[in-house]
C-alpha cells in the first residue's frame, strides 16, 4: 500500500523515465527529469527546515515549480503556492496565518516578494533546482513519514474576509485520485491541459492523476484564456485529451 505520494512519483520514473511528464511555454521534462529535480529541490530544503514545516510558494506555476513543490514532499513538509496577482495584503495575511519555514521565488518575482514583510529565508527558485542530491538526508526524511503528513495547504478565497487554510494529507489525495482516474477514465495515454492555479484545489486532479498514471502534465499559460483561438490552437499542438 503506497503512503507518500512520492510512491507514485518513483514509481512512474522507473517505469518510463524517458515519457514526458511536465511541460509549459518555456521547458519540457521528462519523468526522470522531474524526479531529480525534485530530489535537488529536497536535499536544498531539507537541510533548510523541519520535517512537516509548510513552504510557501510566491510565483507564477510552471513546469519548474512543480518541480520544487514535489521537492517540498522529499524534505518531508508540505507545500502552499500564493498567487502573486492576489493583493498584498491578503498574501500577508495567509503567511501570517500559514507561518512558512521558508518561501520561495524566482527572479520574476523576487522583487515582490522582498516587500511582502516576510521575516523569514527566501530561497530563490533557480538554485533549488541545480544543487546537489543528499540521498541520505532524503532517505531520513522519507523513513519518519506517515501517510496523514500534511501534503499541501490550500487557502480558500476567505469569503469572511480572512483567508483559511485546509491542509491536506497524502493518504487523502492516495484514496481520491484512483477513484477519479477510473471514473474519468485517465491513462498514461492522456495529456492533461492545466488552467486551474496551483493555489486552487482543481489543480490536484491534475497534478496527482498525472503522477499516479504516467500522463503528461500540460500547463496552460493563463493569458492565453482571454484569446480563445490561440488557445485552441496550442491545444492542438500539445494533443491535449483532457
């Protein structure tokens, strides 16, 4: 019985580590790619933060960033992306109420998230992709975790005017993406297009069906939503099934 997510992960690099896992308008990875980008990502983190500590996210979704929010769950924490076209003031509060180990950016938004009065490591995105593999420091992560660790944290739009964050664990997202794959009918065959943010829970049906069933992850560029011609075309150049 798997219980990480990582499970999945692994298990879909070994089986075909040359298919294409994610990609968007400027990279595209493969399954192993992806595993070891995220192990670099966990080896930086880990040595950085606790075991089960939240690592907040300020930047736009890419292929990049999944993999370091993937790298989050090797150091053992557990990941939140902020939008960085939320206003400020509501960023502050959901870190004030998340209260993140680190958070990390890109060179995009660096400038930004310096203003977030943060207190805080900022970790730039880049250098959590290229450092080194601790495979030992990983495997000490992995050996202390149980399957209701906190896997992500969401925050709802906070209709009371104060964002709420709902944690989720891996043994949720085990028990619920099996049954959506099978009901949907989601292959290794399918390329998946994501729209939904990565702050925003529709995203998981995404990410996790691609993880579990060795499809493809497509990331949609949300600009390209207010120009539908153009997004059907790049639909079609990237044989989107879902």
């Amino acid at each position: 019985m798997q219980t990480n997510i990582l499970d999945w992960l692994e298990a879909t690099a070994a089986r075909c580590p040359n298919a294409p896992a994610v990609g968007d308008v400027q990279q595209d990875y493969t399954w192993a790619q992806l595993a070891e980008l995220a192990r670099r990502s966990g080896s930086a983190l880990a040595a950085r933060t606790a075991p089960r500590c939240p690592a907040a996210f300020y930047l736009e979704k890419s292929a990049s960033a999944f993999a370091a929010m993937l790298g989050t769950v090797y150091a053992g924490c557990c990941y939140s992306v902020l939008d960085p076209r939320q206003p400020v003031a509501r960023t502050r509060q959901v870190l004030d109420t998340l209260a993140p180990a680190l958070l990390i950016t890109d060179a995009e938004h660096a400038d930004a998230a310096a203003k977030l009065s943060y207190s805080g490591p900022i970790l730039p995105l880049e250098s959590l992709l290229t450092a080194d593999e601790d495979a030992a420091l990983l495997a000490a992560r992995r050996v202390q975790a149980v399957d209701v660790d906190p896997l992500y944290i969401n925050f709802t739009s906070g209709s009371t005017g104060v964002p709420k964050g709902v944690t989720v664990s891996h043994r949720s997202v085990l028990d619920f993406i099996p049954q959506f794959a099978e009901i949907f009918g989601i292959t290794q065959n399918d390329i998946l297009g994501n729209q939904a943010p990565f702050d925003f829970d529709v995203s998981v049906k995404d990410i996790y069906n691609v993880i579990r069933n060795g499809c493809t992850l497509e990331i949609l560029p949300q600009s390209f939503f207010v120009m539908p011609k153009k997004l059907l075309a790049y639909l079609k150049e990237r044989q989107v099934t879902t």
